[in-house]
C-alpha cells in the first residue's frame, strides 16, 4: 500500500529555524518523494518502506529537543500527483 504524510515538526523555543531544517534534511535523505511547503512537508511512498522510516527520523529530531510537537496526517493513497482544480 502506498501512502501519503504530512508532517509538522514544531520545536517549542526560539532557536527552532536549525532544528526544523535539519529535520527537513532528514527526512530528504531517505529518499522517498518529497514535497515541501512554509507549512508542512509531504512524503510519499511505500508504507512498509516510509513508516520505519519516520518512526526513526521522528525520535531523532523528538530527542534533540527539551519539547517539541510532531504533527502527522497519514493518507492511504500516494496523492503526490495532486493537482488543485481551482
């Protein structure tokens, strides 16, 4: 099953724009497709493949941080062709 995530890392600080980026990098290297807004990062691919993945990436950037928010949406489809219609 391919899957589509969305993913909101918000470290609780003022020093959050390293921390988020190299989470952003992170997550670039895993290869999977990737697309990138002031908002959200999107990923798509496998589940199998993806989600150990970003179990992995997630404790890693969670672990650096004193608090921090992960927010996930996780789609069952691979929308990475979306185009709006409007």
């Amino acid at each position: 099953m391919n899957i589509s995530v969305e993913i909101t890392f918000t470290p609780l600080h003022n020093q959050y724009r390293e921390r988020i980026k190299n989470f952003i990098i992170d997550l670039r290297a895993g290869g999977f497709t990737i697309s990138e807004t002031p908002l959200s990062t999107q990923l798509y691919g496998s589940y199998d493949a993806l989600m150990p993945f970003l179990t992995q990436t997630i404790k890693t950037a969670l672990g650096e941080e004193e608090k921090g928010i992960m927010h996930l949406k996780i789609f069952n489809s691979d929308r990475s062709d979306y185009v709006s219609d409007i």
